[in-house]
C-alpha cells in the first residue's frame, strides 16, 4: 500500500446537514481521496481527477465533491492548505503518468 500523501485525522465529516463523523480519517493515497470513519470504515473514496474542492473562503474546512456526493469537511488546525496542496500534487502525478504532461 502507498503512503499517504496526505492524512489527517480527528476531521469532522458532514453530508449534507447529516453529521457522518466527528472524528474522522481524509487520506490522499495512490491518486485517491478517501474518506474514513473514526473506525476505519470507508465512507467514499473518489480518484482525485474526480474530486472537486470549493468553498475557498471557509476557515479550516472544504466542500468536496466526490462523484456527485458533497461532503463538508471540518478539518481544523491549517490542514485545509495541507489537503489542497496533496491533491494539487496527486493530480500532477496522475497526469504526468497518463502522460499528459510533458510533451
């Protein structure tokens, strides 16, 4: 299994104005966003050119929308800048492995 190029733990996780978990798991892994309960049971996962982010002016916290599924994530603590940045990094190598870049 890869390491995680990113991972964050104790995330709030909202679908909707349903809380999933306060104490949740947000990985970015092998080109993958995935969301985890606090258990360990995956709540989604999406490949991250699937994954879209909006909500830029909330303080700690992301909309992301994977697979036409919105979740509110309460991440806290300047892991907001750290999550961005992985999928940034996660989609360059995706491309640069379909060999979109470089050319």
């Amino acid at each position: 299994m890869a390491e995680p190029e990113f991972d964050a733990t104790g995330v709030g996780i909202s679908r909707m104005l349903r809380s999933l978990t306060r104490a949740g798991h947000v990985l970015v892994r092998g080109g993958e966003l995935v969301l985890l309960t606090s258990y360990g049971s995956e709540i989604d996962s999406a490949p991250v050119e699937e994954v879209r982010i909006s909500g830029y002016r909330l303080r700690d916290q992301v909309l992301a929308t994977l697979r036409g599924r919105r979740y509110l994530l309460r991440l806290g603590q300047g892991h907001r800048e750290g999550l961005l940045s992985a999928l940034r990094t996660a989609r360059a190598k995706a491309a640069a492995e379909r060999g979109v870049l470089g050319r």
